[in-house]
C-alpha cells in the first residue's frame, strides 16, 4: 500500500500531504553537511597560512590540482547545502505566494553562484585571464 | 480548508515576545542565523575567485574592501558565525544518530559548542594575524 493511500480523495487532489521527496532533502542536507567539515576546515586553514601571499602566491596555490579538486568539492557541497538550508528557512517562515519565487530564486542563485565559482577557478588553473576577450 | 478567508487568526504558541530566552532556543535560531549569514557570505567567496581569475588589479581592489575596517569587523563576525555553524551542525549531526537528548546533555554540548566556537575564532584570528605579520 502506498502512503497516500491513507488521504482522502479530495486531500490527494488539492496536493495536500507528503510529496515523498523531504527525506531525500534532509538526507542530502546531512551529507553536504559532512563533507562540509572537512572542506571548509581545509578552507579556512589555507585562509591562515596564505595571509601573507601575493597575488602570484596565491594564483599559484589556486591553480594547483588538489586546489582545484577541493576547491570544486567544496563549492559545490557548499551551495547544495545553501539551497536546502534556506529552503527550511522558507518552507517554515513564507506562507504566501511569493514563497515558489524565493525558493526558485535560491535555488537558480545557488546553481549560478556555484558555478561562477568553479569556472573561475579553472580559469586560474589553465592560467586564462577570466576578463580576456570581454 | 475551504479557503483563507474562512480561516479564523488565532494566537500562535509560543508566544516569543514574552517568552525567556534559553539556551536551547537561543542556539536553535543562532543556527538559522548564522546558516543565512554564512549564505550570504558564501557569495564573497566566489566574487574573490572572480577577482583572482581576472587579474591583480581586481584582486587587489578585493582585498582593500576585505582589509577595510568594514570588511574586517563583517570578517570576524564571519568567522565566528562560522565556527558557531560548524560546531552547532556537529551537535545537530550527533542528535541525528539519536544520542545527547537527554536535557543535562543538551546543556552541556550547547555550553560546549558556545566555548569551542569562541576558542576557534580566537585562534583563527590569532594564527593569521601572525602569518599576516
């Protein structure tokens, strides 16, 4: 028997009830959590020790693969963990019809940011100014 | 539910106006605060990506705004968010795997996560100050 079995006819059309889709949400809020631990440790630990870089210092910390790799990891775990933390936010605290506005504005800002990101730093590896041609 | 208009407005429970503030419920909306902060600085992150793949002088321009007095005060709250973030996540994690409920327990991780926070983001200022010269 399928859980929403137990709704009534008219609960079931108006949508009401569990989409069946929250524990994949919160599941995944958990796994970027965890992988968050390490990568952002790693991230603030290379905020310390690059304090005194110069812009040559750190485009070659920046550009080199375990950099690159971790820097991808972390960005992409980190705004997967953004979109699902503030989707909480908003399922808790927006009622009204504005709510399917914030959320596809997180989710796209999420998607566009995480990118932004990554892109950026395989500019740096490849050693290609990113404003080159623009 | 036959619509909003019949749906009479009744008080909601509790009442956080006159309701005093604990630690569980203090660190319960610090998580919240701090995991929209963090959102919000995240963005940071990537704008100082942009800047280092554009070239120096964008670089450069992104470190006076981080080395300001604005950006340093908004840094070090950043910092401090984060560890709150990471060690309140942690508790969360251990909650998770249904163990530390029991209220003396619930206390004494929420004083932890508070102490460790405040040690970390001690040290982090401390251990970069130091590189930094």
């Amino acid at each position: 028997m399928k859980r929403y079995d137990l709704l009534s006819p008219r609960g079931r059309a108006s949508g009401l009830g569990s989409a069946n889709a929250g524990f994949g949400n919160w599941w995944m809020e958990r796994v970027t959590a965890i992988a968050l631990v390490p990568l952002t440790i790693w991230f603030a630990g290379s905020l310390i020790t690059r304090s005194s870089d110069d812009y040559n210092e750190v485009i070659g910390w920046l550009g080199s693969p375990l950099t690159v790799i971790l820097m991808v990891l972390l960005l992409t775990a980190l705004f997967w963990h953004i979109a699902l933390g503030l989707q909480v936010v908003i399922d808790d605290y927006i009622h009204s019809a504005a709510k399917i506005w914030v959320l596809l504005t997180v989710r796209f800002a999420c998607l566009l940011l995480g990118l932004t990101g990554i892109i950026a730093n395989l500019y740096i590896a490849f050693g290609v100014p990113m404003s080159g041609g623009a | 539910m036959e619509g909003k208009a019949r749906k009479p407005s009744r008080p909601r429970s509790p009442n956080i106006q006159i309701y005093r503030p604990q630690l569980t419920s203090v660190l319960s909306i610090a998580h919240r605060i701090t995991g929209i902060f963090l959102s919000l600085c995240s963005m940071s992150v990537v704008v100082w990506l942009v800047a280092a793949a554009n070239g120096p002088a964008s670089y450069i321009r992104f470190q006076g705004v981080i080395g300001s007095w604005l950006g340093q005060i908004v840094l070090l709250i950043a910092v401090f968010g984060f560890f709150l973030h990471v060690c309140g996540g942690i508790r969360h994690l251990i909650w998770d795997t249904a163990h530390g409920f029991e209220l003396r327990h619930i206390y004494i991780s929420g004083w932890f996560v508070i102490a460790t926070s405040l040690m970390l983001t001690l040290v982090f200022w401390i251990a970069s100050r130091m590189v930094w010269g």
